[in-house]
C-alpha cells in the first residue's frame, strides 16, 4: 500500500482502513494487526495534531508492505522536526488513575515495534516501523 494524504484528521481514518484493507490481504494474523493499526493511528494523529503547529497544509506519505512474516510501515512527512527516538519514556509512578490523559502514546508505540527508525532530510520526517507477526502481544525488550 502506497498512499498520500493531507494532514487532516478526517483523512487519518481512511488512510487506517487502507491498511487494514491491506493487512488483511496479506492474512496477517489479529494480533500484528492491532499492533500496526494502534501505531500507525498514533503516530498520523500526533503529526497532524503536533507537526503543523501553524495550521499550513501538508502531506503524510504512507507505505506498508505486509508479508506473513514481516510487515514495514514507512511514514514520511513535511512536519516540523521531530524525532520519536529522543522522546523520553514517561516516568510510570504511583496509581495510573491519577496521571494527566496522554503522553504515553510515542512510548507504546515503541514498545511494540519490533524495530523503529527515524531521519530527517531535505523532504521532511521519514520513520520506519518493522513488526514481525510471531512476536505481536509481546513488548519489546
């Protein structure tokens, strides 16, 4: 699946049952599905909420590539920089129910990969997520 969108929340949510269209196909089993669709959603979100601060318009280039053994999601963006990798995991002290909502969410996200790879170049933001089939359900080390 190759797909460009604009960065509009309305336009998240087509770009997710794409993939779920395509990770279908490729008879990836529940559990990695949930996996790349909770990532995926999480990280389109934050763009388009956090990237474009100064309301411009922008775009959000989706590829996944979905095999029973592995699938790889690769987003690339004309978003101000941001690099999840330097995003520090949240401080996790005393009962959950009394943290502020969100913030955890770039933390999960890669807990869950497998692999997870950020640059930035002349066109903007490029990660790229790896999941692999046999280990969803499970965070990473």
């Amino acid at each position: 699946m190759r797909l460009c969108i604009p960065n509009r929340l309305e336009d998240v949510f087509q770009a997710l049952e794409h993939a779920e269209t395509t990770l279908d196909l490729a008879s990836i089993d529940d559990a990695c599905r949930a996996d790349v669709r909770l990532v995926l959603e999480e990280l389109l979100v934050n763009t388009v909420r956090h990237g474009y601060p100064d309301g411009r318009h922008g775009t959000i280039e989706i590829k996944l590539e979905a095999r029973i053994d592995a699938v790889r999601l690769e987003l690339r963006d004309d978003a101000r920089p941001f690099n999840p990798l330097e995003h520090e995991p949240p401080d996790l002290p005393g009962d959950l129910a009394d943290r502020d909502i969100g913030g955890l969410g770039l933390h999960l996200a890669r807990s869950i990969a497998s692999d997870f790879e950020y640059a930035r170049d002349a066109h903007g933001n490029r990660v790229v997520i790896r999941f692999d089939p046999t280990l969803s359900g499970e965070p990473s080390p």
